[in-house]
C-alpha cells in the first residue's frame, strides 16, 4: 500500500529482458500512478520487450489523486490488474478476478490486465473496473496486439472525460483484434463518446469477437461491437438487447458488418463453433468458451 507511484503487488518496475513467471497477487495495492497487481510498469528503452507468463491478481488495485499540480489532476492514472504500463510487454496466459479503481476524472487509462500498452495473448479478466477514460476490460489503450481474450468484468466509467471505453480495449491504435468475447456490462451515463462491447474506439480489422454485455451508454459513436471503427471488420456477433447498433460509426470507405442475433443460445453455439475450436481455447459444457490453460 504507497501513495506513491510504480507500485506492484510483486515489483514496482520491470525492465527490457525481464521476465515475470508464474506471479501471484492477492494483496490489495494502492497508489497514485503506474499500479499494477503484479508490476507497476516497465522501464527501458522498450526495445527489448518484458514478458509476463501465467501471472494472477486478485487483491483491489487503486489508483488515487495525491494533489492537482498546475490545476491538473496528479495521479490517478495507468492502474491495471496485471500491469499499470507495458511499454513493449507481452502478457501471455494472465488473469485478474481483483476490483480495479481509478480515481482520475480525465485520462484515467485502467484496464483488467494492462492499463496502457503492451501486447495481450491468451488472457481475461473478470474484476470490475472503474475509471474516467482509456477504459478497458483486457487493456485501455495499447498500439499492440489484444488477441485471444474475454472479458466477464463490468465497466462502470466515473469523471468528467467519457470516451475511449471498451469491453476488450477502450483505444486499440494501431493493430487489431481477434477471438474475443465480453460479457461485462459497460455503464457510462450521458455525453460519452467512443463506446463499445468489444472496442470503444479501433484503426485496423477486427475479427471474430462477440458482445454480450449491455451498454448503458449515450452520446456520439456508441456500437454493441465497436463505437468508432476505422479498419475492416468482419466475423462479429452481438446480442440484440446489448445495443440498437453493432458499429457507432464506420469510415467512409469500410461498412458495417457485425451480426445481430435475438438470443444467448445463438451466439453461444457460434462461439462454441468459431472460437471454441480455435488452438488455445476450449468449449464449457456448452457455456461460453475458455481459455484452454484454465
């Protein structure tokens, strides 16, 4: 417990080459920026990436305001059940079942295994997340890669800045996302922007990922699947009550192909053949998939 920043459940910092195996957290950890429930963040020039493998958190993850500086708020930001900031860290076969809340009312970048950053393979959360903005299930923002996860935590946005909000990745900004699946309802109120099931806002494709979770959301760019998409997206499945639209807004040059369907038992049995087959996924007596090192 600090109030200070770099501050993990395991180590404060991690460095290029480092590599964190088979961790487990189930302490709570407080501070005001750079929280992790195993690393806080990672230095180095970030040319050598950091690899965290079958690490787990279950403690409460916070991330507090010390003071405003300038009229700007001081902390409160880039907190994660797994990894406050990856830099160039790849998460591989991670998971969070802790509470993760973020006192920030701007830029809060919060996320059920990272906050900002990194590469995310094999991996869910299923901790409830708080935060203003940069939200995330899996990452709340990252230009890597998010591929082989779900999410089954709710999002519950608090502060003044109401966008980038996912239930997979709040801004994915450069690569893509495939076999993903959200269940978490995601709650923002009014004048939100940049909100959706699966990506709140994403550049590049977007494939076989599925929304079940419910967005109580209103504003500008709002989508079951994706609230703003600049890439192709084909392959992806929301359930008609989580939300009136699969897309918030498309490019002008790519068209919104998300496919709605009227019950649970619709997506589960596409799920169950599109993603369950996948290597490094397995089928639950005909529930959702999971991951297959569960």
């Amino acid at each position: 417990n600090s109030t200070s920043g770099y501050i993990g459940g395991i180590t404060g910092r991690s460095e290029d080459n480092c590599n964190i195996y088979e961790c487990t957290n189930t302490g709570n950890v407080t501070g005001t920026f750079y929280i992790g429930g195993i690393v806080g963040g990672k230095e180095g020039s970030n040319s050598k990436p950091a690899i965290i493998t079958k690490c787990y958190n279950t403690g409460k993850i916070e991330a507090k305001i010390e003071a405003k500086i300038g009229g700007y708020e001081n902390g409160g930001y880039r907190v994660a059940g797994i990894i406050g900031s990856a830099g160039n860290t790849e998460i591989n076969k991670c998971y969070n079942k802790g509470t993760i809340l973020s006192e920030a009312k701007d830029y809060s970048y919060v996320g059920g295994i990272s906050g900002n950053e990194g590469n995310v393979f094999y991996s869910y959360n299923a901790g409830e997340i708080h935060g203003a903005s940069y939200i995330g299930g899996i990452v709340g923002y990252t230009s890597k890669e998010v591929n082989n996860v779900y999410n089954i935590g709710d999002i519950i946005q608090k502060g003044d800045n109401k966008s980038n909000i996912g239930g997979i990745a709040g801004y994915l900004s450069s690569k893509g996302t495939e076999n993903a699946y959200n269940t978490g309802k995601i709650s923002t109120g009014n004048n939100a922007s940049n909100v959706g099931g699966i990506l709140g806002l994403g550049y590049e494709n977007i494939t076989n990922t599925y929304n079940l979770g419910k967005i109580e959301a209103e504003g500008q760019y709002i989508g079951s699947i994706v609230g703003a998409e600049y890439g192709e997206n084909s392959d992806n499945y929301y359930l008609k009550e989580t939300f009136d639209k699969g897309i918030g807004k498309v490019s002008d040059t790519k068209t919104d192909n998300s496919n709605i369907k009227d019950t649970e038992q619709e997506i589960k049995t596409i799920m169950n053949s599109n993603l369950a087959t996948l290597e490094g996924w397995k089928e639950v007596n005909n529930g959702y998939p999971i991951l297959s090192w569960q």
